[in-house]
C-alpha cells in the first residue's frame, strides 16, 4: 500500500500532457418532418481526467459507453458540446481551424479497423507521406528516406512502398497506420482499440510494437479497449467508463487489486483466470438489465439501474467523481465523504452479497484477479 | 543531418533505386493493357477518329455539294457510300457528321460530368450546401427539358451567332444545352457516394492530419468515386449524341444542311424502306462509337482501382 502511495505521487509529479476539463459531447436526437431536435446523446457527458507525459492511460468500458466518441472529441475529430481539452496546455476544443491544424501533429490517431483507416486508392508511401506532405516542406528524397524511416520503425519491409493497403493482411495494414500517425513525431496518441480487430497473436505483436515505440519515443497514448487484459499489461493507469461518465479512475495495480466502483467490480470479475485453481474460484458479478440508453439516461447515478449495491441516494443525486485516495479518482454514492475503507467495506459487503446471492461469505477483495501482476 | 543520413546508405540507396515509387500512371496503364475489351475499343474510337479527322483530306469531295441529277444512288466508284436524296456524296457527310458528333458529344459530356461531378461533391461533403444544390438538382429534374431548350436556343442563338460565328455559336449553345440538362443524375450518384465515403474512416483519419477540406476532396474522396463519374461518363456520350440528333431533328440544333450523324439519320428515316443504307450507316457509326467509349470507360475504371488492378 504505501509502495502505491508512493507510486502514485510520482506519477502526480511528472507534467500533465493532456488535460480533459467537463468534456460533453452530445449529438441531437431530432424527429418530424422539421428536424426539430427532441433531445440529445449524450455519448460523453462531463468527463474531466488528466494524461502525464509518457504515460498510458487505458479507456475500458463496455460497447456504446462513449470510449471512441471521448477519443475522437479529444483529437476534435467532433465538435465538442462542451468542455476544455488542453494538450500541452493549449486548448484544442475552442481552437480555430487555423491553429487546430498547427496542433495536428502534436496529436494523432490509430484507428480500430485498419482496413478501412487506409484510403484503398493510395499506395503504402502516399499514405504514410500524407501527414509529411501537410505539414512539412521535405524535397522528395528527403521525404522518401523519413517514410523508409518510418517503415523500419514499425517493420514494414522497404519493398512494400509501391503496394496498396489490400494487399496487405491486418497486423501490417495496422502497422502502416501507427507509422502514418508517428510522421509528424506526435507527442500524444489516441489508440482507439487498435488491437479489436486483429488476430489474437497479431495483437501481442501490435501491442509489443507500441510499447517499443513507446519507449524509444517517449510516447503518451490513450489506449482504448475493451480487452481488460490487453489494458491490464499496457496501461499505466485505467479509466472505466459507464454509459459516457468515467466511474473510476486508478493506477493500473490498485484499479486491478481492488476496484472501488461497484461497476469496476463486475467488469473485472469477468475477467477469465488462466490458471484453473483460480478460476474456480473466481466470483463473477453478473449484471441484470441492460445499459440504459444515452439519450435517456436514470435520474442520479448512472448505474444505479444494474448496480448490485445500490442505495436510496443513488437513484436521487448523481454522485460527484472525486479523489477518494491518492491517485484514485471514483463517482459513488458508497465513498462520498468517508474514509476509503469504509466505502470499500461496504462496496465489497455489497456485491460480495449479490455476486454469490447466498451464505458465501464476503469474498476477499481482488482474489482470483489479483495475482499475476 | 539525421534525415538524410540513410541516403548515404549503400544499402538504402541499391533499395531505392530498384524500386522507386513510380507513378501510379504506369500501373493503371499496364492495367488497362490487359482488358482486351478495353484495348479494342480504344482501337475502334480511335480508327474512327482517325477516319473523321484525316478522311476529309483524302477524300476531298464537298459534304454539301448538291447535285439532283445523282440522287439516292447506291455504292459507286464516284460515291462509295452511295448519295442521299438530294445528290450529296454520304463518304463525306458520314464523315464530316462524326467531326460534329463526336465533338458534341465528347463536349457535352465533359460539361455535364464537370458540373455533375462539382454539386455532387459539394452537396455531399459540405452539410451546409446540400439543401441548396439538391434542390437545384430537383429543379433540373423537373424542369421540362423540350420547352427549356427552346427558350435557350431562341434566346442565345442570334447573339452567339453574331459574336462567335454561326457554326461555332450554335456548337458552342448546343453543347451548353445539353450539358446544362444532363449534370443531374451524375450529381445525384456522386453526392450519395460522397456521403458514404464521407463516414469512412480513412476520411476521419485525414481529418486527424489536419488535411484542409480542398486537398481531402481531391486525394480522398474524387478518386474514390471515379468509378460511377466513368459509367455516368461513357453513357454520357451516347446519350449526348443522341439528344444533340434529337435537337437538329427539331430544328433547333445545327442548320439543316450541316450534317452531323444524328442529322443523316433523320433525312434518312423517310424512305428507310427504299435506301435502308442511308439509315445504317450513321447508325452504326453511332453505336460504334458509343460502343468503343464504354469498353474504354469500363477498362480505365478497372485499371483505376487498385483493388482490382493486377488481377
């Protein structure tokens, strides 16, 4: 514990790169024949974290809970509704298009699906030129030998300039887009499940490829997956998403060891063990209900539709995303205004009760997914 | 110094210069080499071009040049292609039509797909200007096409005429006519093609660059829908050649004495029953045309995706 504690404050001593500030993004919902709008999506709605330098943070949730939508807000790939995004402290969500595009290189993208990330009628040079023919003024040797650069540095082999992104399988069209999205030397990437599409064994590659470049660059990231293992092994910390709020934010050990938020809680529950012995023990947390929709979302928190610990408070007040310890940010009814160990002893007694539904006594918090860090 | 260290590279540079990235040009060419439907088409347009544009040099009789007393002859030493019924050498008209025709066409055409092309791109990447250019595009459709074209020709006839010349003034209103009447289904096809490309993410993924909307339309999504803008293309040659027939056949095109193929073949329809050549050659030499400028049209939009090229 005090180990973490001291992992934490390190973490909070190095410079912030990106600063999400009460992000919204809403879409209208309109209806009749005069496109009146009747109401709003709200894909992401009032998300505030912080990304250090060389950090990753890791964006879990389920499908539909806002992850992509908070990335592509972030990179202003959508016109936020509302909020600040500040990436090396300059706002890129009230930026005009003039200097947004001068940010542009300081901030790039790799897409999920890397089949329809690549323009089919370009060939892999232009592709990878593209952000070097945007913002920079290379003579053409100089501009061939960076996108030769830049292939080594994911490895593609050189020969492949001249072929077309059909012509390549998953892992290497996905290759071709991190090294489009490393051109400019970025300094904050968004990763938008950039493995959910690939094979299991392209995605360890894929992945090891990220980290390299991670620490040969200094690279920050925003991994965001629904692959809860995947996160596991690159994050640095992790933010769980419900139905377009953060409910939890942690450092990757602590959030893994003992989730806070009754909804992190059943996430990792489902998680599946390797080792046999583990797993059957492992306890999962089965949600009843389906997510609410966005456009109409409960009254007070979020959650308290499906939540197995939920309390009167719950369905009246939303509950406010606050530091409940160190490092460790959590929107619950169960930890406003007590000491973090109260909150989790009821948190756990909570699902403890329902996840078992009989005499079980109260699991050990974070048993069968503690191990293996 | 770091960029361009590896081109001192012996390595790098023995890559380099086995396979520099050549222009996309070449491949689409050896592409369009393999297409035998397209290689005879090419070869078919451009015999015929050459027959239209060489021939009159060859054969060097008058296309206008009356003479009564050699009417309705058939095929001859003096009139290979026999005469038509007021004594005039069909060689020379069939071949002083196609200059007519092909022009027309080819003109119209590229008018039409120009403006068909540009509203549909327009409507279709820009949110904001997609009421206003469909609904101009409805407008077109609905106006009545005959009444229309009447109005332009008795209002712009004697003014073009005055200031570029008969032949060039009626050309150049015809062709105005008929591409000004023709950009609407292109522009429909190209808009709703836009709007799917528009959501795609290699769009988004231009967008993250920060490439500006003019060079997202020119490298991302024109070349993307080049496939319908060629079948809207090819098509728009035949059916220009014909609408341009139509008009001469109303007397508001070129004069009556001017041939052109769609000219020959309405002088020609009276007595189809007793000269039936009169009526098959500007027949043929139409369908020929239009015939090569498809295959053509076909093998080039094959050779321009690279998804199929070097199948």
């Amino acid at each position: 514990m005090l180990d973490r504690i001291k992992d934490d404050t390190a973490v909070a001593a190095r410079n912030v790169l990106v600063e999400v500030d009460h992000l919204k993004m809403y879409f209208p919902i309109t209806a009749g024949i005069f496109r009146a709008k009747v109401g709003d999506v709200k894909a992401v709605d009032d998300v505030t974290f912080d990304i250090y330098e060389g950090e990753t943070l890791g964006l879990v949730g389920e499908s539909g809970c806002g992850k992509s939508t908070c990335g592509r807000a972030i990179l202003r790939l959508y016109e936020p509704t509302a909020g600040a995004v500040r990436i090396n402290g300059r706002d890129v969500a009230s930026a005009s298009q003039d200097q947004l595009r001068k940010m542009r290189p300081a901030m790039q993208m790799v897409f999920q699906d890397p089949q329809a990330s690549l323009n089919p009628r370009m060939t892999l040079a232009a592709i990878i030129g593209e952000p070097l023919d945007e913002h920079t003024r290379l003579a053409k040797a100089d501009k061939l030998a960076r996108i030769y650069e830049l292939m080594d540095q994911v490895g593609l082999n050189r020969n492949f300039a001249n072929r077309y992104p059909h012509e390549f399988s998953g892992g290497q069209r996905q290759r071709i887009g991190i090294a489009r999205a490393l051109a400019l030397n970025p300094k904050f990437i968004v990763c938008d499940e950039p493995i959910a599409a690939l094979d299991v064994s392209i995605q360890a590659q894929v992945v090891n490829l990220l980290e390299e470049l991670q620490d040969r660059l200094g690279l920050t990231y925003l991994f965001i997956s629904h692959d809860l293992s995947m996160v596991r092994h690159i994050a640095d910390r992790v933010a769980v998403m419900y139905l377009g709020r953060i409910v939890e934010l942690a450092p990757r050990e602590a959030l893994f060891a003992e989730p806070l938020h009754p909804y992190t809680q059943a996430l990792l529950s489902a998680v599946p063990e390797p080792d046999p012995n583990q797993e059957i023990n492992r306890r999962r947390i089965i949600l009843t209900g389906d997510v609410p929709s966005p456009a109409n979302p409960p009254k007070g928190c979020n959650f308290c539709t499906r939540c197995p610990a939920v309390m009167p408070i719950c369905r009246q007040d939303e509950p406010t995303y606050q530091e409940v310890a160190p490092g460790r940010f959590v929107a619950c009814h169960h930890y406003a205004n007590t000491t973090m160990t109260a909150g989790l002893t009821a948190a756990a007694e909570a699902s403890g009760q329902n996840a078992s539904g009989t005499k079980t006594p109260t699991v050990p918090k974070g048993q069968g997914i503690q191990q293996g860090d | 110094m770091t960029d361009t260290a590896p081109l001192k590279n012996p390595q790098f540079q023995a890559e380099a210069a086995a396979r520099p990235p050549r222009s996309q040009w070449w491949d689409v060419w050896d592409q369009f080499k393999t297409h035998k439907g397209a290689i005879v088409g090419l070869t078919v347009f451009m015999l015929i071009l050459v027959l239209i544009l060489i021939g009159p040099f060859l054969w060097r009789v008058d296309p206008g040049f009356v003479e009564l007393r050699m009417r309705n002859k058939g095929f001859s030493g003096a009139h290979p292609l026999g005469t038509d019924q007021l004594g005039r050498d069909m060689l020379a008209r069939v071949m002083a039509g196609g200059k007519v025709s092909i022009s027309v066409g080819l003109t119209a055409m590229s008018l039409s797909i120009l403006l068909g092309t540009t509203i549909g791109v327009l409507a279709g990447y820009f949110r904001r200007l997609e009421g206003p250019l469909m609904r101009l595009t409805d407008l077109f459709l609905a106006l009545p096409l005959l009444p229309l074209l009447l109005l332009m020709v008795t209002l712009f006839r004697e003014p073009l005429s005055k200031s570029f010349g008969p032949e060039s003034g009626i050309f150049l209103l015809i062709v105005c006519a008929i591409g000004a009447t023709s950009w609407m289904q292109t522009a429909r096809i190209v808009r709703g093609e836009v709007l799917a490309l528009k959501e795609r993410e290699f769009v988004l993924a231009a967008r993250s660059i920060g490439t500006p909307s003019r060079r997202m339309i020119t490298r991302h999504v024109l070349p993307n829908v080049l496939s319908p803008i060629m079948v809207s293309a090819t098509l728009g040659i035949a059916s220009a050649i014909i609408t341009e027939s139509a008009l001469s056949f109303l007397g508001l095109g070129f004069p009556p004495d001017f041939p052109t193929w769609g000219r020959l073949l309405f002088d020609a329809i009276d007595q189809m029953q007793l000269y039936p050549w009169r009526v098959i050659l500007p027949g043929v030499a139409i369908s020929l045309t239009v015939l090569s400028v498809n295959y053509i049209g076909d093998g080039l939009r094959d050779a321009l995706d690279p998804r199929i090229r070097g199948r």
